[in-house]
C-alpha cells in the first residue's frame, strides 16, 4: 500500500514514521524546504523521544519531498495532517487544510482515499471532499475519511503505537475496509463512525481532559482558601475508577498547541450554531487566570519586580517537548520583564526556542543552581524532573532570598518543611520556614 502525508509536523511525521514501522511506504510531503533538507539527513525537525530512531531504522520505507504532485500521483491513501491554528475570534484556521485539498485534486491520477487527520471542526471533512471533486483533473473515485490523532508530545511514538482507540469516521463500506487495511498492522481497537462524529471525538475528548484540568485546578485555589490539599484530594477523587487518576495534577494551566486551540474552537463551533457551551467557556476562563496566578501570589512579597533578580525554572508548556506554545512561561515573563526584573532563566531543551522570542532580555543558563544563585525570587513554570529531583536545602544555600513559587507541585511539603524556605505552590498551605525561625 502506497501511502502519502501532507505536513510534517508532530502529527504528520510522527504518524508516517509509525506507519513505515508496520511496512507501508509513506511518502513525507511539505512545503518547508529547510525541514525536508533536515529530514533528508535522517535527522528529526522536531524534539521528540524515540521519533529520530524509528525514523533511521525505516529509512527504506520513507521518501520525504517537497515535490507534492509526484507524491500525490500515483498513492492509495494521502493523509491531511496539517496544521489548524487558532484564528483571532477562536475558530481554526483552515486555509492550509483546503490549500492542500486543492493540491491533492490537481496532482491525484488514480484512485484513492483521502484522510483528514488534522484537527478540524464539525463538517470539514465534507467540505473537503466538495473541494476536491470540484478541482479534480482527472475523472478518479475519491473519497474522505476523518481520523483524529490523540498523540502527546513528548510521548507521541508510544501514544501512535498503543493508541487505546484508531477513529475512523466513514461515509463507505470502501473506505472502512481501506482504512483498516492502514491500520490493522497495530493490532489497535477501532472506533468505526460517520464522519462528524468522528471529527466531534477528537474535539469532545481534548476539551473534556481540557476541562478536568480546570476543574481541579479550581479545587485547588479552594484548598488553598479553605486549608486543604489538592494533592490528597485529587488521590482520594482519582481512586474512584469513575472519576479517574489522570488529569488531576493542578498548577498554572494547560498550555500547548491543542487544548487551549481546541477548547475555543469548540466554543466558537457552539456559538456559531447558537448554543452556549458554557462548561467549556468556564474552562478557558478559569485556564487563563490560573496562568498569572504565581504573578499574583509573588505581588504579595513584592509590590513589583523591578531590579529584582528572578530565577526561572521550565520554559516549556511540559515537560518532555521544546515546544513552547501557549506555555505559562510566555504570559509571566513579559509581566516580569515590563516591570524591569533581571531574569535567569533554565530549560534543559527549551532554551533555543526561547531565545528566538528573548534573545537578549534573559539570561539563559546550563544549571539550577547557576540559575537560583543570587536570586530574590523562584519561579517554577515547569516540571521537568531534573527540578523534582533538585536538592531543596540548596534553595536557602544560593539564593539571596529563598522564596520559591511552585507553578507544578514539584516538592513533597513534607520536605519542604525542613527546609528554610518560603514555599509556595498550587492548592496547598504555604510554607514559611523563615518566619518561624
Ligand atoms: C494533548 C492531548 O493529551 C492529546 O491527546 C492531543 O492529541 C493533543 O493535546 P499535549 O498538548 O501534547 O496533548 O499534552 P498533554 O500532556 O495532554 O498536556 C497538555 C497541558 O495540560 C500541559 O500544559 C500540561 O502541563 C497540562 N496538564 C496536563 C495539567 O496541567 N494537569 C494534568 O493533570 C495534565
């Protein structure tokens, strides 16, 4: 089977180099010569663990090419996999989803089935296939077919080969058989629907994650409020195989190129067909207050950060990615800059990213502990684990004045509490080990 894929971003490549491991030759088109070139040296454009390896390893079943007319020729199925981002009113993007389709019409000579993977609102997947039929060249049979993509980043090979579902979303016996015949290689459980349905899983299962994170993390401001622990609580609610344990980590909010796109894609989809998904806009509310929230925490040790030396710990939106899309660290770090702080700053992979947007602003730095030595303030964006494994007691050792905001729960209090630190972090009592001394 002859199979193509338009875009190599996360989910674009990370799918090609996942089907190329089960034995289809996949062909990589996009329209960035620099990341075909890097592509082309067997080296991966994006950071992500285990993806360069598997890439190498099937280096015979994969051709990656700007050429996307000899691409889309002569394939059997062709994956849309590019990228649907935010527009200013909250509704995605589309232009490079129909930029394609119209590239996939004029170059396809034979027949074949055409998949939509980006994530793309209710009813897209038609007006691709209108699209298609009305610049085909050539009189072919095409057909679309929507299946969404769950992977993570930082994790996304493992999430793409045990993926707990494949959705397919069908018009046709022909294209479920077609698709299958992609897919059973995986040995993976399907999820077989139309079309719409299939478009409406990929957003109803984002916002749903999207909106257990703001729930808790609203649990977790009234802990702090009324004395409890977010980190007990969500055991104790995560224990119920109802509820669930995953997704009840409180901090500083979601971040990152799909929850807070998807979240207001839906909400617009909603508000443009006159329905107010009111969940939803709660979500998105309470996700952007919880970002400033250590801003607002630190306003009550400092007036204002001016002249004060900041560390920060963690740029990126996770752990385990360089991707710094709609990160917590981009909405505090210009409040801190405006304010005149002079700013440290580590990310064991995030740095080069960063430097794109600050190139002079901060000062980047190899280690915590250069980071924090000298430092009024502690800012932690990120939990990476080098951070969870930092010795606390070298706080109060480097810093000029140990004060340290934990945005992801990395200590256990109970350590905390031996340190002679102020420690502050999200849905629990605050630490103040000077005052006590
Ligand atoms: C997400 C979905 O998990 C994935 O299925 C979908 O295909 C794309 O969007 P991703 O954005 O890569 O994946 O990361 P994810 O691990 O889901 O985290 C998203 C954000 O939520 C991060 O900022 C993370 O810090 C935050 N998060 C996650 C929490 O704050 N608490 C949690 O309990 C889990």
């Amino acid at each position: 089977m002859k199979i193509s894929i338009a875009g190599t971003g996360y989910v674009g490549l990370v799918t090609a180099v996942c089907l190329a491991e089960i034995g289809h030759n996949v062909t990589c088109v996009d329209i960035d010569e620099k990341k075909i070139g890097i592509l082309n040296e067997g080296r991966s454009p994006i950071y992500e663990p285990g993806l360069e390896e598997l890439m190498v390893k099937n280096k015979e079943r994969l051709t990656f090419t700007t050429d996307y007319k000899n691409a889309y020729k002569d394939t059997d199925v062709i994956f849309i996999a590019v990228g649907t981002p935010e527009k200013k009113d909250g509704s995605a993007n589309l232009q490079y989803v129909f930029g394609v389709t119209k590239q996939i019409a004029e170059s396809i000579q034979q027949d074949c089935i055409i998949v939509v993977k980006s994530t793309v609102p209710v009813g897209t997947n038609d007006k691709v296939e209108r699209v298609l039929r009305e610049n085909l060249k050539k009189d072919v049979h095409v057909e679309v077919a929507s299946n969404p993509e769950f992977l993570s980043q930082g994790t996304a090979v493992k999430d793409t080969l045990n993926a707990n579902r494949i959705v397919i979303g069908v018009e046709t016996k022909y294209a479920e058989e077609v698709l299958r015949k992609v897919y059973d290689g995986f040995g993976l459980p399907y999820v077989i629907t139309d079309r719409r349905s299939a478009e409406m899983i990929k957003y109803a299962s984002n916002d749903f994650l999207a909106l257990k994170i703001s729930y808790i993390n609203e649990i977790a401001n009234l802990c702090e409020i009324v004395g409890a622990n977010i980190e007990d609580v969500a055991k104790g609610m995560g224990m119920d195989p109802r509820i669930g344990d995953k997704f009840l980590k409180a901090g500083i909010g979601y971040g990152g190129s799909c929850f807070p796109k998807d979240t207001k894609a839906l909400n617009w989809l909603a508000n443009f067909n006159d329905y107010e998904l009111k969940t939803i806009k709660a979500a998105i509310e309470v996700n952007e207050n919880q970002k400033i929230k250590l801003i607002k925490k630190a306003r009550k040790y400092y007036d204002n950060f001016s002249g004060l030396n900041v560390a920060v710990l963690g740029l990126t939106f996770k752990p385990g990615t360089d991707d710094l899309r709609e990160a917590p660290s981009l909405q505090n770090i210009p409040i801190l800059l405006e304010d005149g702080a002079n700013i440290k700053a580590w990310d064991p992979v995030g740095i080069e990213n960063y430097k794109k947007i600050y190139p002079k602003e901060i000062k980047y730095c190899n280690t915590i502990e250069e980071t924090i030595k000298g430092a009024d303030i502690c800012f932690i964006f990120t939990e990476w684990p080098e951070i969870n494994k930092f010795d606390i007691s070298l706080f109060s050792k480097l810093m000029k004045y140990p004060l340290i905001l934990d945005g992801r729960n990395c200590y256990d209090l109970e350590k905390v509490k031996k340190a002679k630190i102020i420690y502050e972090s999200v849905g629990r009592n605050t630490v103040n080990n000077l005052l006590e001394k």
